[in-house]
C-alpha cells in the first residue's frame, strides 16, 4: 500500500546552501496532521516551500498520491499540485477586500463536487465575519492569519501547508481556534503539514511530529513517544520539559543517583550494568511528600494555573523539576525544604 504523500532522502536548499540533510518521512493516510518543530531559521519554512514546487531539489523525491511531484529529473509546476501553502506573514492581496481574497480560493474550488467544508461555515468557525468588507491594512495580524487560513482551506488542496498558522492568533483565542482547525481538517479529511515553534500546539494538532535540529530531522514519531521517549539528548535539550542527571545503572531494572538513591523503572534502552549514564527526569516522574526524609531547597516556583512547576536545588547542585496540583495543601516557598516521596519509580526510563 502506497503512502498518501512520501519525502525520501531530500535535501532541502535555499540560496545554494543546504538548510535541512537527507529528510525522509511520509503520511501514511489522506486527513492525517502532521507536525514539523524546530527553533527559528532552522529550515522549516523552506521545506514546506520544497514541496510546494517553489524550491527544486536535486537529491531525493517527493511524492504525493503515488505521483513524483519532486526529484532530480522530475519538477511539476506549483499550480499544478493541488498544493496550498499559506504562510507565517500576511500573504493577502493588500488591493482586495479580505471576502474578495477568500472567494479568490473558492473559485480554485468550484469545479470541484464533492464540497467539503463551505466558504460560510470556515467564515464561521474562524470568527471573520466582521472583517470580511475590509482591507487587509485594516485588519490585526492575527485577523490577517485567519483570513488567509479560510482561503486555503476553501480550496480543499490535497495537501496544506501552514507555516506557524496561529503565532500572531492571541493567546486567550487560541486554544479554541486550535481545536475548531483540528476539526475541520479532520472533518474534511485535508492532509496538512503544519510548521511551528510552540510544542503543545504541534502535541494537540499533529498525529505525528517531527524534530528538525541541526540540519537534521532528528526524531519523527507520535508526540506521547516525543515527549516521554525522546531519542537524543538534543531533542531533550529542546523540548526543555525536563532535567538529565547523572546515574549508574545498578541492575536491569534499576540505577542509582547520589542525591536521589534508588529508582526503579522500565529501561526504554538496554545498558549493561554499571554504565554510567544521564538520566532523563521530567516534571511528572517525580511526586511530592511532606513526610518524605528526602528533601531538597525549592529554588523556584512556576504557577501554571492547573499546576505548580517546582525547581530543586540538590546538594551535587543538579535542578530538577517537579509537578504539583496547584490545590496541594502545602505550598512551598523560595529556600524552603521540599520532599520527593519514596521509593522512586519511573514508568519510562531514558537514559543517554
């Protein structure tokens, strides 16, 4: 069974420089998201522009629906691919009225039979009915992204590409812009690549996400494997939802740390005993307890408004993180002692 859309071996380039090596990874079902993360200028706008047709290869293919859209030899033209790319800034035409710039992608569509998801309910879900008789130079950017994500969406492409589709979205909307966007592409079995820096909006939006660090695509997974199982100290490193500390591996259930003790677990890696290893603890693996003899000096704290982040100082000076409730009995303040219950067990443990 063939793949609905297939990157092999790609090297993406801008300006005759090489900006991401040899990317392979594929969508295996129409209607899945997927997800690129990585930090700023690292090439994740250039990919989606690679396979828009707006940037050649010569190294590897890129194929959509069993037909080679991109290789060394082979290059179908954008307006050709049935491809949308709507980008990070404001790509409206700055002549036209925002209902004008939507309906330009609506009429790309009316050929089409089976209608997927209409003009007016996009209008609706994304909340622009009072923008659509202005210009964009008269509209928030965040207003500006919406418009331009309605006119991609209209088209009903087989592939949509959004680059940071909600960055300019205010923060208090956009939660709910996320979760009717899921909907419709869900609903309108729109395969889409989304771009974005923000690691909680790519975990809620994509099926699977992709680490871009480095020039590389370093891991490529569903996010629960992305968060808790992590494959390389780098994709640790930015992700930044945890601490590594150093450890001896004591049995093939269980390591040693000098501050922490014992903990047991379920290695995710085979390492021989007595490795001397870095262990991966995130904020959950660790749980509070007042009564617990094991105290370490609370160096700070994060409200989260579900929850407190605690930061721990220990006496090899490592800082480790811990997740409470906000409705614990007890807060803790800055210099005050806090206690990690006994024994320590971890489901998941990542080492490198």
């Amino acid at each position: 069974m063939n793949n609905f859309f297939e990157l092999k071996n790609v090297d993406f380039n801008v300006g005759g420089k090489t900006k991401v090596k040899n990317v392979s990874f594929s969508i295996e079902n129409e209607g899945d998201i997927i997800c690129l993360l990585g930090p700023s200028g690292v090439g994740k706008t250039t990919i989606l522009r690679t396979i828009a047709g707006l940037q050649k290869i010569n190294k590897g293919s890129i194929k959509l629906k069993g037909k080679t859209l991109s290789s060394e030899k082979t290059i179908v033209e954008p307006e050709n691919r049935n491809i949308s790319l709507a980008f990070q800034e404001n790509s409206l035409f700055p002549h036209y009225t925002i209902k004008k710039n939507i309906s330009l992608g609506a009429e790309r569509n009316k050929s089409k039979k089976d209608q997927k998801v209409s003009l007016e309910d996009l209008i609706n879900i994304l909340d622009i009915n009072k923008i659509l008789d202005k210009f964009p130079h008269e509209i928030s950017a965040g207003e500006a992204q919406r418009a331009s994500l309605a006119r991609s969406l209209v088209t009903q492409p087989d592939l949509l590409l959004l680059d940071e589709p909600l960055s300019n979205v205010d923060q208090s909307f956009k939660e709910e812009i996320q979760e009717k966007l899921k909907k419709i592409l869900k609903n309108s079995k729109i395969t889409t690549i989304i771009v974005t820096h923000d690691s909680y909006e790519a975990f809620y939006l994509g099926s699977k996400c992709g680490i871009i660090l480095n020039q590389e695509l370093k891991q490529f997974d569903d996010p629960y494997k992305v968060y808790h199982l992590p494959n390389s100290i780098e994709v640790v490193n930015f992700l930044n939802r945890g601490t590594l500390i150093p450890a001896e591996v004591t049995s093939p259930k269980s390591l040693e740390n000098k501050d922490l003790g014992t903990i047991t677990g379920n290695f995710i890696k085979h390492f021989p005993i007595g490795s001397k290893v870095k262990l991966l603890v995130q904020p959950e693996d660790l749980h509070h307890d007042d009564k617990s003899n094991l105290k370490f000096e609370v160096v700070d704290r994060k409200f989260r408004g579900t929850n407190f982040i605690y930061t721990l100082k220990t006496p090899s000076n490592s800082l480790i993180p811990v997740f409470v409730h906000s409705h614990h009995i007890h807060q803790h303040e800055v210099d005050e002692k806090f206690g990690i219950k006994r024994p320590i067990h971890i489901d998941h443990i990542v080492c490198f």
